[in-house]
C-alpha cells in the first residue's frame, strides 16, 4: 500500500495550539487520521450515526467559529462525510493561513464535491507551501472522474517528493477509470519507477502499477510486469524491493508466480 515519506510519530500534540504551530506535525496527524491502519478498519465497530451526526452538528459550528475552532471543525471533517460541510470548506482553499488551506484540502478529500475541482488543481499547480500541494495529490484521488490525470502527472514530473508520493498513489485511482487513462498513468509511473531518486515516491509507484495493470492493454501489461522485475532485483531500496514483489504477487498470473519461484530456486530472491 502506498508509503508516506516519513513515519508518523507518536504520541501526537493533543493541543490544537501545539498544532497550529507545527504544520509537518498537523500534516503527519491527518494523514494518520485519513489513512489509518486497514487492519483496525476491519476490527472496528461500526460507528454510530447518531454520535456522528451530533459530531458533524459540532464541526459546522466549529468551522464557523474563531480560527482554533475551525482548526478543530476541520480534524472531524477530515474524518466524517457530511455535504453540509462542503459551503463552509470551500472559502477555506484561499485562506491565508497555509494550516487552513492544507486542512481543508484533506477534508474536501473526504468530502468530495465537483465544486472543489478546480480550486485544488489550481492548489496543485500554484501554491507555494508543500504541504498543500502534498494534501492536494492525496485528496486527488477522491476525484477519479475528474480532470485531474495530467495534473497528477506534471505533479509526479516535477514537484518535491512529498508531493510525487501521493501524486503516484493517486494516479492508481485517476488511471482506473478506463484504458485509456490508465495508459498514460502507467506510462508515467514506469519512468519514475525507473528513475526517481525517493526510494517512497518508486515504493507508490510500484504499487500503482499493480493497481493499474488489470486495465492496461497487453503490450503495456507486458512492460509493467518486465520493469517490476527488474526492481525487484535490482532497486537499492529493500523496501521498493518488497513493493515491486508484493505487486508482482498481487497479479495473481500464473505465468510471473511461475517467474518469482524461478527467482527464488536460483537463489536471486528469499
């Protein structure tokens, strides 16, 4: 699954002062909050919509509070789906205050609307804080019907590589809709697989292509499978080693299980 550039830490600051002064810290816990752990997804109970209504009740009027309030509205709509949300976050995208901006976008991530389309490719493209254009590519992937393959690309080609990592994940969702964008996102992902200098940024693309295969016409599926195996046998990065084998797996055609087991007789892989 895709990798977030650095590890989240722990404990988090619990104050939303502390947190308003350190926005990497913001960054790290809402991504946490937005990703979360899939195994504890499939243990959790499921939440109760009346608590969730009376916390979405609390969020609106959070959100038009002071600016430690819509700090605090923000974090549950990075967490809870409510359209009545959407009016309030949207003047937030050209607010000042780049901690806003940035939380706003994770939460028009989890609250997608055909409104905020352009406003976020305009985010991707022209903010000057990266965490914004990070929150972006990751949100990107919520608008998979949009137009927002080329912009994930670009980003991919030439942003910083907090924002390349989310923008490869992303193209796995923004590809997916049909072949014909699924060409182009591969055709990208192969060549930073290739050359990208982030070890992270190879790990999500490698995972996006294992995505993106089943949608991919034969020649292309044919590439996928030759560049994942090279990656596995020669990336210097163990960690895009175990991506490009995972998504391999992941396949599930007889025929590259056949070519990994070769790999391991011959003692090329454990």
């Amino acid at each position: 699954m895709p990798v977030d550039a650095q590890p989240f830490p722990d404990p988090f600051p619990d104050s939303p002062a502390q947190l308003a002064l350190d926005p990497e810290v913001l960054a790290r816990e809402l991504a946490q909050e937005l990703l979360g752990d899939p195994l504890d997804e499939i243990d959790a109970e499921e939440p109760d919509p009346h608590a969730v209504a009376a916390e979405c009740d609390l969020g609106l009027t959070l959100l038009r509070g002071d600016h430690e309030q819509g700090m605090q509205g923000l974090r549950i709509f990075c967490e809870h789906r409510d359209p009545r949300s959407v009016p309030l976050l949207l003047p937030l995208l050209v607010a000042p205050c780049p901690i806003l901006r940035m939380s706003a976008v994770y939460s028009l991530g989890r609250n997608p609307t055909p409104l905020a389309v352009e406003p976020l490719l305009g985010l991707l493209s022209t903010d000057v804080n990266g965490y914004v254009r990070k929150a972006v590519a990751w949100s990107l992937s919520n608008y998979p019907e949009a137009p927002v393959l080329n912009p994930l690309i670009r980003a991919l080609q030439v942003d910083i590589a907090a924002v390349r990592l989310w923008a490869a994940s992303s193209l796995a969702d923004a590809g997916g809709t049909n072949a014909a964008k699924a060409d182009p996102a591969a055709a990208q992902l192969l060549q930073t697989l290739r050359i990208d200098s982030e070890g992270a940024v190879r790990s999500n693309s490698a995972w996006s292509l294992g995505r993106l295969y089943p949608d991919l016409v034969e020649p292309r599926q044919h590439q996928v499978v030759e560049a994942l195996l090279a990656t596995l046998l020669q990336d210097s990065d163990p960690g895009v080693r175990d991506e490009a084998r995972l998504a391999l797996e992941q396949l599930e055609q007889p025929e590259v299980l056949e070519q990994l087991q070769t790999l391991v007789e011959e003692g090329l892989i454990s």
